[in-house]
C-alpha cells in the first residue's frame, strides 16, 4: 500500500467515523513506524493539509466538476480532494503526478470507469491554477463568503468573529491559522543539577558538570545535530519552537525528561497564576499535564500539585509526563470535576480551571474541530463551564487564586463567563500584567483579561483571567 492510499483511507475514515485527524494521523505514523521521514511527512502534509482546506477545495470542485461534491461517491470525493491539494499547495508534486495517482487510486478501488472524470477534473483544475483566485467571491460585495473559501473556515464561524473582531483582525486570525504551527517546548528550569556527557543527560552522574546555561545549549545542540531548527521564543526564556523534526519522543532529553511539550499561551497562563513555593495548587482538569507539571516546578520541591481529570486515560497522560520529569511532589487522581469534593474545601493557594472549550484558539493544530463545533455545542460548553466554575471555586482558599483558561476566541466562553463568575461568586478581579513582566511585547485587553490571538501573538489562541476570593 503506498502512502496516497492509506490517505485516502485515513479521509475515508474520517469522513464515516467522524474521526479527529490528530489522533489518526499519530496512530497511523505509530502502525506505520517503518516508513521512511519523506514518506511521513508526505502522509501527514497530505492528510492534514486536505482536511484543513476542504471548505476551499470543495468550492473549486464544485465549480469545476458537473457532479457537486455532495453528490460524488465517497471514495471519489476523498481521491479529487487529495489531488486538488497536491496541485494547488504542494510545490513538490507535480500536477501530472498528481493527475496520475489520482487515476491510479479510482481505478484500484473499483472506481475504474470513473478514471475519466477524475482525470478531467484535475486536469482543469491543474491548467488554471495560477489564476484560480478569479472563482472565489468579492472581497468587497462578499467578505464572509470570501474569507470562508480563502481560509476555508465554515461561515458561521467567520461571522462570529467579524461581529467580534472586525473584518482586519478576523483575517488576519483566519491567516495565522493556516500557518505552519512549530512544536514548542519547555524546558524544565532546574538544570543546573544537571550533569551531562556526550550522548546523554542525568542528575548527580558521571558525565561532565554543566551549569543550567551550559546545559541548556548541550541539550539545545543536541537538538540541532539532530536536523531540529531550535528557535527561542520572544515570550519566555525557557520556551523554544522547533521545526524539521521526526517526533517528540525521539528528540535528545525527552527520556531525561529535560523538557516537555507545552504552547507558551499554556506557560504564560502558569506564569500568572503567581504560584509559590510551598502552595498546594489544584488542577481540576489537567490532562495532558502541561500546567500541572509546570505548577510543581514552580513549587521548587515543596507544596503540592494535585492534578485530576474525568478517566484513567487522562490521568495516565499526566502520569507519564510527571515521571518521566521526575517530579515527586504532584499527585494524579480520576475524579469528575462536576462533583463536589468537600475534603479540598478551601484548601488550594491555587485552582487551576482550564475548562473544556471549542478549541477555536488551536484550530491551527487540530484541523478538523472546525468542522464539528456549532452554535449548539458551544452554548452546552458554556453550560458546562458554568457547573464547573460553581464547584470549583470552592476550594480556593480565603485570599486564594482561581485561574480560569480556555483555549478560544470566542468571548462567550471568555469575557462573558469572566464577568459572569464575578458576578456571582465571592471573588475580583486580579491584574495580570504584574506576572507578564518576561513577556511584556504582550501587551493587555481589557478588564484585566488577557485574550492571546492567532495573528496577533505567537501563542495559540488563549484566555487568561485570574481571581482572588475575597470572603472570609
């Protein structure tokens, strides 16, 4: 089986199941672990590139073809919306390649009488791609149409953000998010016990001792030796963005446990919580494990973190980041944050509630949740956030933190629910800029709110806000 036809399985899937294309994409590279770095990085462009424009490849289809795309069969639709990816956004295949797999993969799946219209379709296609953008809509008669195919985002989320953001800004997001997005990385800011050689990293061993600068470098030119392009982000100090690499876990120091994954939006929201030595800081919905493991760093070996979520599957997540970071004062527990639990009441410095969202801040990493969120879904994520919020806040402690974090731009979810908790809970509202002092090329919204977006900051799309309790 060659790679453009475990794509077209993996879109067939998608397309039946409702599968999420990230986590297919990882279990097919996982069963496929054989195949050589060009071939995954063809199959994951591929795959998730097709997904990520088929608003926009579905309109062209539609003007080109005489059978709309609605109507073609399945396995059709899946091979003409691969092939129009390839001619009009991958410079590295030819359009006659692209015309000839596609023919190949009609007629190995029985398609065979079909070969003639895929091949006409993409050949049209291929003669007038320089000159494609005639058949969109009038940016000027047209912007939501407009911005929907050019950015192919469903209209009713353009129209969101328009009302929110104006014409400007929402463009701008809707480019951000078609950007290529690099993986960052936190580095865990207690290497100066680190000692190091040649090919490895470990605390109290025999290599050479290096100070946390020197061994910052040693890990970071690890990374480079690797073929990683290693950029330092502008935000924090201990966050780097790489590029041109095969997998996180194969990278020097992750089995160490010298750094994890993390977006700096994530990082930001952790710096802002002003978390202390010594606190007992409780994340109510911690999986992966990001904030979490950050706050028990920050706790510097005293305190404690107390990370939950809702099934063993997420609490293994978070289990095996804080292993292997060698953490020993943060403590993993299944436990359903709408559940009250009167043991912790009022017993947190600080609570972390990064809740359940629409996910509309990272729709440049995870491709296809544009598709599935509605206004339905997003009112019953507010519903959501509300029952959440109204049991959450009562562990912090008197004089204690409540961090509320989502990862969307969408202010019903974020100011809104900000305005809304204060209204109805014993807390104010903190100022957050005390805490963004690393990062001050931020900037602040209003009300003390922080709202990170997609073509504004390089962070994913984040909300901040931080309160205080105030009853006694």
């Amino acid at each position: 089986m060659n790679v453009r036809e475990l794509v077209l399985d993996m879109l067939l899937q998608m397309e039946a199941e409702g599968t999420y294309s990230n986590r297919l994409v990882r279990d097919v590279l996982d069963k496929y672990d054989y195949l050589e770095g060009k071939e995954k990085a063809f199959l994951k462009r591929l795959s998730e590139g097709t997904v990520e424009r088929q608003i926009q490849i579905d309109y062209i289809l539609n003007y080109y073809s005489k059978v709309p795309v609605r109507k073609m069969k399945p396995l059709i639709r899946c091979v003409l919306r691969m092939g129009v990816y390839q001619i009009l956004f991958m410079d590295g295949v030819l359009d006659a390649a692209a015309c000839n797999e596609a023919v190949k993969l009609a007629a190995k799946r029985k398609f065979g009488q079909l070969k003639g219209f895929v091949n006409g379709v993409l050949r049209s296609i291929a003669r007038e791609k320089e000159n494609i953008e005639e058949i969109y809509p009038d940016k000027k008669k047209e912007p939501l149409q407009y911005l929907s195919v050019v950015y192919s985002m469903p209209e009713h989320l353009v129209s969101m953000w328009l009302e929110d953001y104006g014409l400007k800004q929402t463009e701008k997001m809707l480019q951000a998010m078609l950007e290529v997005h690099p993986v960052t990385i936190r580095l865990r800011q207690d290497l100066d016990g680190w000692e190091v050689g040649k090919e490895t990293a470990k605390r109290e061993g025999d290599g050479k001792r290096k100070t946390g600068g020197e061994a910052r470098e040693w890990l970071l030119d690890r990374m480079r030796e690797a073929g990683v392009q290693v950029r330092r982000h502008p935000y924090l100090n201990y966050a780097y963005c790489l590029t041109h690499l095969e997998g996180v876990k194969n990278l020097p120091g992750f089995r160490e446990g010298l750094f994890t994954v993390q977006d700096v939006s994530s990082m930001l929201a952790v710096e802002c919580a002003g978390i202390k030595a010594g606190d007992f800081v409780l994340d109510v919905c911690a999986a992966p494990g990001g904030k979490g493991t950050h706050a028990a760093e920050l706790l510097k070996g005293t305190g404690k973190a107390l990370c939950r979520d809702i099934s063993e599957e997420k609490a293994a997540l978070i289990r095996e980041n804080a292993e292997r970071l060698g953490l020993t004062n943060i403590e993993v527990e299944v436990h359903d944050a709408r559940v009250y639990d009167a043991a912790l009441c009022a017993k947190a410095d600080v609570v972390l509630a990064d809740l359940p969202c629409s996910g509309l801040g990272v729709l440049g990493k995870k491709r296809d949740i544009k598709y599935h969120v509605t206004q339905e879904s997003m009112e019953e994520l507010q519903n959501l956030q509300k029952e959440l919020l109204d049991v959450v806040w009562r562990y912090v402690k008197p004089a204690g933190t409540l961090l509320y974090t989502t990862c969307t731009i969408h202010k019903e979810e974020n100011e809104e629910m900000a305005r809304w908790f204060l209204e109805n809970h014993p807390f104010r509202m903190a100022e957050l800029s005390p805490f963004l002092k690393k990062a001050p090329e931020i900037g602040m919204t209003g009300d003390g709110f922080l709202q990170l977006l997609p073509g504004v900051h390089e962070t994913d799309g984040f909300f901040i806000a931080k309160f205080i309790r105030e009853d006694v």
